[in-house]
C-alpha cells in the first residue's frame, strides 16, 4: 500500500508541476491562451490530492505506531507477492485505525474487507486508483 | 513544415492534459493515449517519432507496451517516464528498447530532461525512418546510376555511394578490371553536389610518364620543345567536380610525389610554370592491384594511400554476384539486339547453362562483350551456347579446372557451383554431370533448373564463391583509413544521375 502510495504521490506532484510549468512558461512568454486558468486549476486539484495523500498516509502511520506499541495490531501476515496483507486488530483503537487504512486504501486502489478480527488489504490492478481523473 | 508528433500513454489526465501543452507550446503536434492498449492502437494506424509511456497503466504497461512495438516493428522512440522507478524496471526497459527513462515526480529539472530528450529521440527516429524507407525502395531496385545488380553484394556498394556522395572525402576503388569502377566513380559524382561541375577521367596506366604528367597538370607555352600554346591539365580542367584516376597504382612515383602534393596543397602548377593555380576538385581513384603488394614493392607511397583512401570501396567480381549474371546478360540482350536490328528473344537453356556457369574473369565488361558478340553472330531467334562461347573456349573445350570456396560460402552455393562446373564441361549432358558429381540425374535437373529460374538471384546467394579467378585486390591489413564495405545496412537511394557513358 505504500508503494502504491508512493506512485499515487509522485503523479499527484507530477501534476502539479507540468500544470504550474504551463501557467509558468506561457505568462513568461506572454501568450497566457484562454485555458490557462483551466492548467491552474488542474495544478490547484493535485496539489489537493498530494495533500490528502500525504495527511492519510502520516495518519496511517501514526495510528499503526500507537497500535503496535498498544498491542491493539498483533499480527501481520501477507503473500509472497504482496498484493495480499491480512491483520489483526483489537481493541478500542480498532475503528480509529480502520478508518485511517481505509482512507489511504481509497486513494491508492486498494481493497479492504472485515472478516471478524481479521483485517484483508488487496491491492487491485493498476488503474482502480480514485487520485487519477 | 509538419510538426513531429509525439504521444503522451498515461492514464492520469492531469499529467497528460498539461504534458501535451507544454509539448504543443514546444512546436509538436500530440495524441494521448490513456492506457497502452490504446497507445498501440493509436501506433498501429499512425507513426509517431516519439511515444512517453507510463511504465504502470491499465490494460497494458509501459514495458508490455515496449515489448509489442518490438515484436509488431513498430517504427518509434519510446520514453518511459515512470512514479514506481527501481533499477530493475529501468535496466529492464532499456533491454526492451526503450530510448531512455524518467522517474516521476517530474519536476522543473525532469521535465527540461523530458525536452531535451525529446529531439535527439525524434532525430534517431527519423533517421531510422529514412533508412526504412531508402532500404524497402532499394530492395527492389536493379539500377542505379549507370550501375547495374539487384544482388546484395550491390545494394551494399549503392549504400556506399550514397553515404559517401555528397562528402568531398576521397574514394579508392578496389575491383577487378571489368567491375565498372569508372562507373561508381561517376556516380558517386553525379550524386555530390559537384554534379554539375565537370567529371574528368584519366587512366594513369595507359599513358606515358611524360604524357600522363602534362595531361594531369598541364603545360605552359614553351614549356618544352613543341609546346606552342599553353594547354590546361586535368586537374584544372576538373575544377569544381571531380578528377578520377584509374589504375591510380601504375602511376609513376614522381608523379605520385606531385600529385600528392597537389591534393594536399589544393594547388597545381603547369610544367614549366612558375604560379601556383588553386584548384577545387574532388578526387576519386580506383585499382585493381594488389594493394598490399603495390605498398610493400613501393609502387604505391603509402602517404598517398592514405591521401586517396579516405574511404575505401570494393566493387565484387561478378563471379560473387551470380544474381547479376542474368539480369545484366538480358538487359546487354536487349541492347545489342535493338542496335543490329535483330529479332531475338532470349538465350536457349544451353546458353543460359553456359552463361551461369562460366566464371567470368574479365566481369561485367567481358559479359558484355560476349553478349554483344553472340547477338551480330546468332542466327535464329535464340542465342546458343556456342553464339556467346568465347573462342578460346570452344576450341579447346578449355574449363576452370578448379573452384574455390571462400569463407562464408554456403554449402548450396558450393553445391552449385561445383554441379555447373560440371555440367558445362560435359556439354550440357545432365547423366555425365550426374556421374561426376555423385548426384541422380534428377537432382542435377532440379539444381540447374533453379538457377535457371531466378533461384541463384539476389537475396538466396549472398556469398557466392569465387570460382577458379582472381581474388579481391588485397588491401592493406594494417592502418588502412576509414574502410567502408559493402553492409547489410538500411541504405539510401535515390534517382539514377545522368547518364553520360554507356550503360553497364
């Protein structure tokens, strides 16, 4: 899910900078055009989507650090692959650190299910991420 | 001018829609392609010089993408520009063929990298793209300038011509007597831009030292007894074009001395003169001497050498390019019947036989003669195998009484040979070759045949031996100057320069 956070985050500064570099280049050349507004805007959006990609991430982070360190998140198993990654959470943190891996899951097409205690993470074929478009 | 067009495969629109402007801002025209599947597509319908492929999209990925265009031949340049950079992924798209790789994000500095890429990726695309296109028309082509032969050992002398022609570098062409040197040479002028400035050819060994120094630089009045007006040598009779010098070996060394002097100095001065005349000429040079022999023995100053040697040129003897025996015999045919005014319509099988058979030692020029011949002497509508036989031959039923295989001959090539050898000692008598060569009748049938209908053509014999003849002029072994041979390469081509000599 990092990895695949890691590339959401790169598109999502890429974005920004190819946006920024048209609104940049064409006022220095003084042919700003009718859609530069539309070039800002797209920029405006992404740097949305980096922010958001890195709030959920630091979020997730600190919450499984609190977990770990609570005994709240006890065990850790995933494929060989890693596309798969199944965890066991308990407690009253529960909830709290659901919301954060779902968040993060959202944004970076990755699937969650609840099976009792049991926690699935699968990370979907590329392309079913919701940071694009 | 048409802009180059580029095409951005991402599936993130943000990216995309403000990768395009800024290309489109750059002066390129750009398609977007929101997976690879549709890249492809896009591809396969029309060209593209440049493709920027994400390496992780739906469908297929920047790498499968890669992997396609190689396997459909598809002409294009593809950039990966990835956000999931590792060393493998990027080792492993440049083994798959991509031009080169950028890691997301792409920041100011990536994206001056991702501009400046782009042209030099255009560049090699388009220069790959002319070569496609001048390779695919020589394929079929059968002339080119005065020059005749669609075999392979051809293409690769036309592609030398090609490069070579519009440089002012000096060429030494190495080829047997009979190879049409003179021919290359006047092509390789009429496609420089000194075509339209005079082509002038001397042949230093049919003329007398002293003759041969005054008819290269000329001479002033008085300059000697008899000489009553001044008269201009070649090298400025050739000003502004090009000097060709063959048989330039046989020269005698102190004219060797004087002529090296005037390529390096770009300057003449006329026997018994005093100025120096600037010339602007270019110089081609030919030999069908033993290169290393004529250096070694001092016929040939090796400072010379490397003076006309900028580029070296080997013209193949016919007997290497079997595949231009027939196309040349049918089109001297042709020829030689429409100027004596005779109704022919090809050779029999027996003088087809002959034809393909015989080695050829004097090459094209020998052929033509023979062709010649054998028109004013035919008298039915068939030229015969004794019509084209050279004299010599058929009083004495004299044959190469050995073939030589070279390196890089095939075993069908020397199978060939070896059954036409027999088969035109024996007089066309299928059994006798079929005794003597330890094959049925059939299959000496079958192999004659074959040749007979094209099968020993361009394309099928790429080495055909040397048969019982002279080998190529050894060129020097050592230090020799750039060499171009005759390659595989996509090569150029274009219309044929006029024609001022008689065709070969």
């Amino acid at each position: 899910m990092l990895r695949r956070a890691g590339h959401e985050m790169r598109n999502a500064l890429s974005g920004v900078s190819v946006n920024v570099e048209v609104v940049r280049s064409r006022l220095e050349r003084g042919k700003p055009g009718d859609d530069l507004t539309s070039f800002a805007e797209r920029a405006r959006l992404q740097v949305g989507v980096a922010t958001m990609l890195g709030d959920c991430l630091l979020s997730l982070i600190n919450s499984v650090l609190v977990a770990v360190a609570d005994g709240s998140l006890q065990s850790v198993s995933g494929n060989g692959a890693g596309s798969q990654m199944e965890l066991m959470i308990y407690g009253d943190r529960r909830d709290n650190i659901l919301a954060d891996i779902r968040r993060l899951a959202n944004l970076t097409g990755v699937a969650v299910e609840e099976r009792d205690q049991r926690v699935i993470l699968k990370v979907l074929p590329e392309g079913k991420s919701h940071s694009k478009d | 001018m048409k802009r180059p067009k580029v095409l951005i495969a991402d599936d993130d629109r943000s990216i995309t829609e403000g990768l395009s402007a800024i290309l489109r801002d750059e002066g390129y025209e750009v398609a977007v392609a929101i997976d690879g599947q549709k890249a492809l597509d896009q591809l396969g319908t029309e060209p593209f010089g440049v493709v920027l492929a994400d390496l992780k999209m739906p469908k297929v990925d920047g790498l499968a993408l890669l992997k396609e265009l190689q396997q459909r031949a598809i002409p294009t340049e593809c950039i990966i520009v990835t956000g999931q950079a590792t060393v493998d992924s990027a080792v492993q798209a440049m083994r798959e063929g991509a031009y080169d790789y950028v890691e997301k994000p792409l920041t100011a500095d990536k994206l001056n990298r991702l501009k400046a890429l782009i042209p030099k990726a255009l560049e090699k695309f388009t220069v790959q793209q002319k070569n496609r296109e001048l390779s695919s028309k020589l394929e079929g082509l059968t002339h080119y300038g005065e020059l005749t032969g669609q075999s392979e050992e051809m293409r690769g002398v036309y592609q030398i011509i090609e490069a070579v022609a519009p440089s002012n570098a000096s060429v030494l062409i190495f080829g047997e007597s009979g190879t049409g040197k003179e021919l290359v040479a006047r092509a390789l002028h009429a496609k420089s831009e000194r075509a339209k400035g005079p082509f002038f050819a001397l042949n230093c060994a049919a003329l007398p030292k002293d003759i041969l120094e005054n008819e290269l630089f000329g001479h002033e009045k008085g300059a000697f007894t008899g000489s009553v007006n001044e008269k201009p040598g070649a090298f400025e009779m050739a000003d502004g074009g090009t000097i060709f010098l063959d048989e330039v070996a046989e020269m005698p060394t102190d004219i060797q001395v004087k002529l090296l002097r005037a390529i390096e100095s770009r300057s003449i001065r006329r026997l018994g003169g005093k100025k120096e005349i600037d010339v602007d000429i270019r110089i081609l040079a030919a030999t069908n001497r033993d290169l290393q022999k004529a250096l070694s023995e001092n016929d040939l100053r090796e400072d010379l050498y490397y003076r006309l040697a900028v580029v070296e040129l080997f013209l193949p003897p016919l007997r290497e390019r079997l595949g231009d025996v027939k196309l040349l015999a049918n089109e001297f045919l042709v020829r030689y019947a429409e100027q004596n005014g005779k109704a022919l319509s090809g050779f029999d099988d027996a003088a087809w036989e002959w034809i393909l058979s015989y080695n050829w030692p004097g090459n094209v020029r020998e052929l033509k003669n023979a062709v010649e011949r054998a028109v004013i002497m035919s008298r039915g509508d068939k030229i015969k195998a004794s019509d084209i036989m050279p004299r010599h031959l058929q009083r004495t039923g004299e044959f190469a009484a050995a073939i030589t295989v070279p390196p890089g001959a095939t075993l069908a090539d020397t199978r060939r040979q070896l059954v036409l050898r027999a088969f035109a000692s024996t007089n066309g008598d299928y059994a006798r070759t079929a005794t003597i060569v330890g094959m049925s009748a059939a299959d000496v049938r079958a192999e004659i045949a074959s040749l007979l209908n094209g099968g020993g053509r361009a394309g099928e014999s790429t080495s055909a031996p040397a048969v019982n003849g002279a080998q190529h002029p050894a060129k020097p072994a050592d230090a020799a100057p750039a060499v171009a041979k005759a390659s595989k390469a996509p090569v150029k081509a274009s219309a044929s320069p006029k024609s001022k000599g008689k065709k070969r």
